[in-house]
C-alpha cells in the first residue's frame, strides 16, 4: 500500500514537469547580459512584423502640395468709358506684390450674376423721389440665370428678401419696396476726425487710398454694416457666378457703425464681393473722396452718380451689363511668405489708352 502511494506521487510530478519543459523550450532565449553604460539590444521581430516594417521602406515618402489658383474679374474700358471686350491673354499683365505673375488662364464669357441691392433709407427727399420712381428699373439688367436679395439700409441693414431668381418676381418685390427718406444733418468739418485711411504704405495691410470723411454723425445709418452684412451673404453663393453688391446712396455714414472701413473691404474681398456704387444727391465737391468710390476701387467694381431719375436707370444697366461681362484672369501664386495674408494685385494691359479696373488684392489662407 505504501509503494502504490509512492508510485502516484511520481507519477503526479512527471505530469506537471513535462509541459512545463516544453514551454520552456518555445520561448525565446534571454537577451544576453549588457555591460554597464550599454544599450539594450532591440527586441527581436516577428515575422509579420518585419514584413510590415520592409513595406514601408520600399513605399515611396508622399508629397503634400498646395496650390491656390486666383481669379480676378477685370474691366478695361476705353477713354470714352466704353468696355473693351476683344482682349486676349497676351494683352494683359498681372502683378502680385510686385512680382509679375504667369497668367494660366483668361475667359469673357457672360457669367451669372449674385447680386445684393442695398438701397439707403435714410435719404434727403429729392434723391429719396428719384431713387423710388426708378427703382423697379433695377429688376432689368437681370436675367433667368441670375439672383438678386433686396436690402434697406439706415442705421442697421434689413433684408427685404431672399435670393430671387425669377426676374418677374425681382421686379414685382422691387415695386413693393418703399424707401422712406429724411433729412441728413449737415456736417461740421471742424467737428470731423481725421480721415481714416485703408492700410498704411509699406504695411502688410489693405493698400491707402485718398482720406474719406465719415460725415454726418446723425447715428441713424451705417453704409459699412450694411456692406459688411451683404458680402456675408454673397460668401453662401456659387463660387462661379459674378457676386456684386449693388449699392445706391448718398455716401453719407453715420460714425456708429459696429464695422470699420478696413474691416468692411476685408470682408468683400473674402467674398469675392465686388462693390458697384451708384452715388445719389452727392455733392460734387465731395464725388471724388466718397466712401462709395473707395468701396468700389478696393473691391473691383465701380462707381457711378445720378442727378435724375433718368440717370439711375442708365447707371442700373450698366452696371449689370459690366459685370457680367468682364474679363476673367487666373494664375496660380507662389507664397513663400507664410504669415503675410492679404495680398496686392494690380493688372496691367500693354495696349495704350485703355483703363482697367480690378479689385486690389485678396486674402489668402496662412500657409501651414
């Protein structure tokens, strides 16, 4: 009895010893001892891993590159204010921040149009009348592949409608709308801040243009914020169609304006938003330093006056006509400058005689 319970025991001992021995004999050896101040060797691979391993050394390292192509609409007008529509590429020049840039592309199609009509409410009475009787005239230079949202403006921006396709529909909402009028106060000039200005020379910011006065200081209408909010709205449209911001008024801004100048350019030009100003009841002493003139010089667009119901019209076909019309540069940047953002443009054309209108520059996205 006592030599069977031996034999049990050794029989117990030989069962848990042998799979043990042949774990140990599946495990990898033990890394040999390091001297002092020596690095370990690397843990040994797998198979899979070294085949992983020898897959990304064979597979050639990717290329990130990023390209920005920039359009610019143009005008080119003879000395008679006529457009030129028969250029081609050859006849322009393009400069950005005074390097010469290669032109890759240039088209004059007609292009679809997304317009915003921002018309003053807070007009003196005779261009108040003038403005009322001709305004369904607007609705004309309109086509079916357009759009057009109706604005009033005085001391805050209302937005009358929404995008408007239909040009019987425009022309309708536009015989609804009623601009109330009221007089203006006349300015003090010895009251008056100095003139802001848009950038400062050799700045990185927007380009200087002559000073414009502000005038008025009634606190009852802000041409900046209803521009400001009108290129917001445009930045939602196509990126191909033409978007304009078709603006009537006096020019005359109240000095409570939540958006400065600068940064009422600098939202248009993000939009890609050109200002087409039609200046009403403007004295002539002050046509040439209106806000209205500057809107449209930084953006691209252009600046017409009115002293009659008659010459409204006229002006609302124009711009209409100009816009779609225009010419279309494209050229790819290279920006080796990785914090500057805004960027100048100026367009040339070799032809003498010729004047050319396009928006002065653009904000790019920071380079990573």
């Amino acid at each position: 009895m006592k030599s069977l319970r031996q034999t049990l025991a050794l029989a117990t001992v030989i069962a848990l010893v042998l799979p043990l021995s042949g774990l140990a004999q599946q495990l990898p050896p033990p890394p040999p001892p390091t001297q002092p101040g020596q690095l370990a060797p690397p843990p040994a691979q797998t198979q899979t891993q070294a085949q992983q391993s020898q897959a990304l050394q064979q597979k050639p390292p990717s290329i990130v590159s990023r390209s920005e192509e920039v359009l610019v609409p143009v005008t080119v007008k003879s000395q008679n204010g006529d457009m030129v529509t028969s250029l081609r590429k050859e006849d322009f020049r393009i400069f950005e921040d005074n390097v010469e840039q290669r032109i890759t592309n240039l088209k004059s199609d007609p292009v679809p149009i997304s317009a915003v009509i921002l018309l003053d409410d807070s007009l003196k009475k005779k261009p108040q009348d003038q403005l009322q009787a001709s305004i369904r005239a607007i609705a004309g230079g309109f086509g079916v592949k357009d759009e057009a949202a109706i604005f009033r403006f005085d001391q805050f921006p209302q937005q009358l409608t929404d995008f408007i396709s239909d040009p019987d529909e425009l022309l309708t909402r536009l015989g609804r709308v009623q601009v109330s009028g009221g007089e203006v106060a006349k300015p003090d000039y010895s009251a008056t801040a100095p003139a802001p200005q848009i950038g400062a020379p050799g700045g990185t910011g927007l380009p200087a243009n002559p000073p414009v006065q502000l005038w008025g200081g009634n606190g009852i209408k802000s041409i900046n914020d209803a521009v400001y909010a009108a290129a917001q709205l445009l930045r939602t449209r196509a990126h191909d169609n033409r978007k304009i911001i078709f603006l009537v008024s006096d020019g005359v801004d109240s000095r409570g304006s939540k958006y400065s100048l600068e940064d009422t350019v600098r939202m248009a030009l993000q939009a890609e938003a050109a200002v087409y100003s039609i200046g009403v009841g403007v004295p002539v002493a002050d046509k040439f330093h209106t806000v209205l003139r500057t809107f449209a010089t930084q953006t691209g667009g252009d600046i017409f006056f009115a002293s009659s119901s008659a010459d409204l019209e006229r002006s609302y076909s124009r711009i209409a006509d100009q816009a779609r019309n225009q010419y279309t540069l494209s050229y790819q940047p290279d920006h080796k400058d990785r914090v500057v953002t805004y960027h100048r443009i100026e367009v040339r054309v070799k032809l003498q005689n010729l004047s050319v209108e396009a928006r002065q520059g653009y904000f790019s996205a920071p380079s990573p």
